[in-house]
C-alpha cells in the first residue's frame, strides 16, 4: 500500500470520489446497499492499484470504469442465476427494494435496459458529455446519443403514467 504523501493522496482521493461513485451506482443499479457495496469494491481494487493509477491522465475514469465493469457483472450473475431458478423451477425470487425506488423516477431507470440505465447515469448524473460517456462506454458517440433517445423517450412514456416530467436530453 501506499506510504506518506502517496497515502494521504489516496485517502483524499478516495473520500472525493465516494459519495459521486455511489451515487452514480445507485442509478445503474438502482439498490443504495447494492451500490455501497460496489462502490466499496471499486475502491478496494484502486487502493490496490493506487500506484499505477495515480500516474494516470484521469484516475477518476479509471474508478468509473472498474465500478460500472463490477455493476455490468452483477447484472450478468443475476440475470444466469434468475435463469437458473427458472429451469429448476424457482418461480419468484425477489429482494425487496429500498424505500426510494417508490419515486418514479428511480423506478423508470431501474425499467431500462442496463446499457440505457449506464448512459443515463453517465449523461445525466455524472455530467459526462457525449464524448466522455462513449469513451466510458467503450462505443461510438452515435451509440451514446441512440441510447440517451431511447432511454429518454421510454423514461418518458413511463413517467407520463405518473407525472409530468420534462428531460432535455440534447448533446452537450
């Protein structure tokens, strides 16, 4: 691990960067436990490679990166584990959600399919612009604007259920 000044950069680093990861977890995921949770392992996996990264032109991506990879993971596991019950004739296995996905909007994300759920929450909530989510994404710029129309206009038509809801969704 890190010593001295390279310590006291990472701790900084680490307390600056942990609530924004959580957050943006919370949107891809949309579990606040679930997200902690990752976030955490994100962090563990930079304290670990704190020397190579710090080095880097933009750390910040790197820990963006290795959290959403971790988030795309889960969902992979989830979804062979909820096929897995199927076969074997598991019908429900469901984990109560936390309390805040009763805002609608939580619940409209959450509906979205996760490359969609990841560019909104790499758009939206983390400010990234076009070129930075593609480069996020590992994509094409013109797949991040098919898949912020797309998020958007399903968000859309899932909150006009529920409430009026104005999204300006133009390329930065």
């Amino acid at each position: 691990m890190a010593r001295g000044g390279d310590e006291d950069d990472l701790l900084a680093f680490c307390h600056a960067e942990h609530r924004r990861l959580v957050g943006l977890l919370v949107v891809v995921v949309g579990d606040v436990p679930v997200a902690e949770e990752l976030a955490q392992e994100a962090l563990a996996r930079l304290c670990a490679n704190w020397s190579s990264v710090r080095r880097m032109d933009n750390p910040r991506a790197w820990l963006r990166r290795v959290a959403l990879n971790l988030a795309t993971s889960r969902f992979r596991r989830r979804q062979a584990e909820w096929r897995a019950n199927r076969r074997h004739g598991v019908v429900d296995v469901h984990v109560p959600a936390d309390p805040a996905t009763a805002v609608a909007v939580r619940d409209a994300v959450r509906r979205l399919p996760p490359r969609q759920r990841t560019v909104i929450a790499l758009r939206y909530f983390a400010g990234l612009d076009v070129a930075e989510t593609a480069r996020e994404m590992r994509c094409a710029e013109g797949t991040v604007k098919s898949l912020t129309n797309r998020a958007v206009v399903q968000l859309r038509a899932h909150l006009s259920d529920t409430e009026e809801v104005r999204c300006d969704h133009t390329a930065r």
